[in-house]
C-alpha cells in the first residue's frame, strides 16, 4: 500500500485512511500481534517516493457470500436516499449508498470462516474513490484494536 506520510509522523495505534473505510492500518507492533494472535496477514506500507513507514495494512479476506439481503438492503435506501445505488462506470460493480449501521439489516453471516477474526462483506457501498466493504472483527480483536486507540475506533454491535 502506498500512503502519504503527511500526518502520520508519530505512528502508533491504528487507522483507517481517510475514505478508505475498509482498509485497516496499524502499527507494526499492533499488525505483530494481530498476525501472531488472529492468523490475519498484513502488508508493508510505503510513502509514493518508496519509503517504509513503520506502519503495516492488515489484509480482511472477503466473505464468498452475501450478508446483506438485497430486498431489505434496497428497501432502507430507497427510504434514506431515494434509491438503492448505482452501477460503476468504469468497472460495472454495484455500489449500494451508504448507510448508517444502524439502519442496515442484520448482516448473515452463519456460514463464514469461523476461522478469520475480521471479514470484509462482498457488498460495496459508496461511490467511486469512496467505495468501501463493510468490516466485522471479532469481539477479541475488536477490543484488542480499542485498547490502542479509543479515539479513533468503538465497539458497534451488530445490527438488527
């Protein structure tokens, strides 16, 4: 992953880039925990003149099936936004509009990798460079990524 270092001078904890909802970074200390602990894989992360940051991309696998049921999920956006989403221009991917976690169903997720501690949904939400997955993490290392950085992250249970 290529970032740009501007305002990660101190690098601790861990975030996710502006607009990039579903890319997780951390630390490298915290991403030697994660992989140690939780089995998830990360990534070096880099400045565009090729420097290292201390810094790492935890890699979410997707899940292969859909969490979301597309009558309700298209149903609560037409209600929030008029409509459910749009197609891609460029690639021809369905993006749905965002919506509040609050608002979405029930994700399903019966039947995913009981073995990975974070999972990303194949459903896109948002629009072009704001495209996103949605992620879950499991209770473990949900709690283990708030006790590095209560500011920026908190414990949403699922909805529904």
């Amino acid at each position: 992953m290529v970032m740009q270092a501007r305002g990660l001078s101190d690098i601790r904890g861990a975030w996710m880039p502006n607009w990039l909802f579903d890319v997780f970074c951390c630390d490298e200390g915290l991403a030697e925990q994660i992989e140690t602990r939780f089995g998830l894989a990360s990534r070096p992360i880099v400045t565009p003149r090729g420097k290292y940051l201390k810094a790492r991309q935890v890699l979410i696998p997707v899940s292969s099936a859909n969490w979301y049921c597309a009558e309700q999920l298209t149903e609560r956006l037409n209600q929030q936004h008029g409509k459910a989403g749009d197609q891609c221009h460029t690639c021809g991917k369905w993006r749905y509009l965002p919506l509040a976690n609050e608002l979405l169903p029930r994700p399903d997720i019966d039947g995913q990798p009981a073995n990975s501690a974070a999972i990303a949904s194949p459903e896109w939400f948002g629009d072009g460079m704001k495209s996103f997955r949605n992620l879950l993490f499991t209770r473990p290392l949900a709690e283990l990524i708030l006790s590095v950085s209560k500011a920026d992250f908190k414990l949403v249970e699922l909805p529904g």
